[in-house]
C-alpha cells in the first residue's frame, strides 16, 4: 500500500468521524472534492452538507463560497453537477444549495507600517543600511509598544 492512498483513507476517516454516520457521502465527496471538481473549482468552494428532499430524493448538495465567487460558481452549476453525480455514478443531486462566507483571513492583511530608517554606521551599501536602519526602528518601536 502506497502513502498517498493511507493519506486518503486516513482523511475519508477523518472526515467521516467529524461529519457523522448521518452523511458517509459527504465525508467521502469532501476528500475526493478537488479531484471530483477540479483543483481550480476546489479553490472557490467546499461542499458543506446534502439537503434531501422529500423520500431521499431530489438532493441538493450545499457548498460554501465566498460572495465574489458565488457568482462564477452559479454559472458552472450545471457543470459542476454533472461532475458531482459522476463521481457517484449517477443522479445522486440535482443542484447546489450556495452558501456565502466570508473570505479568508489572509485577504485582509493590515498594511505595512513604514518606519523611518535609524542611522547605521559601518555599512558601505546605502540599501542595507536603509533596511536595517528600518528594522532597528521596527523593533525599537515594539519594544515600547507602539
């Protein structure tokens, strides 16, 4: 047995055990999802729960996706649907439910503060020096908590 397929189990398991025996399908799609959908579609969003419909019929799967992509996302549903029923091998759901969330932290990062470069003797080049002048500055001022 190689690692990629111990890896795979080992997350199917995973998976399964935080969504719950209420949905095996899910924990199962949810580790093929960037394979069943492509790494690209796999970027914008993730499959959240299967909403079923009246006798286990009619499903829709529920997927996360963040507001500037849901848009996209709406458009491909057909394509993404028939992806999705593929990988179970037949009409498992008839559409996606779309959920927004926010996007993810590292898309609002706070802007830089620039520092005023600290004099430094001993350097020849006047970049470095303007570099370490700004980091002396950087610490200097976290030290007294600015």
């Amino acid at each position: 047995m190689s690692g990629p397929q111990l890896l795979s189990r080992s997350v199917q398991r995973l998976a399964a055990q935080a969504i719950g025996a209420k949905q095996p399908d899910l924990a199962g799609l949810m580790a093929a999802w960037p394979d069943v959908v492509g790494h690209e579609w796999a970027a914008r969003c993730t499959p959240l729960a299967f909403i079923r419909g009246r006798g286990g019929q009619n499903a829709m799967l529920e997927i996360a996706v963040t507001s500037g992509e849901a848009l996209l996302v709406q458009h491909e549903t057909p394509v993404l649907v028939s992806r999705i029923n593929g990988y179970f091998g037949g009409p498992m759901i008839k559409g996606l439910r779309l959920t927004q969330i926010d996007p993810p932290a590292q898309g609002r990062r706070k802007p830089v503060k620039e520092y005023e470069p600290l004099p430094v003797d001993g350097i020849d080049d006047p970049e470095l020096a303007a570099t370490l002048g700004r980091l002396g500055a950087a610490i200097r001022d976290s030290a007294k908590g600015r």
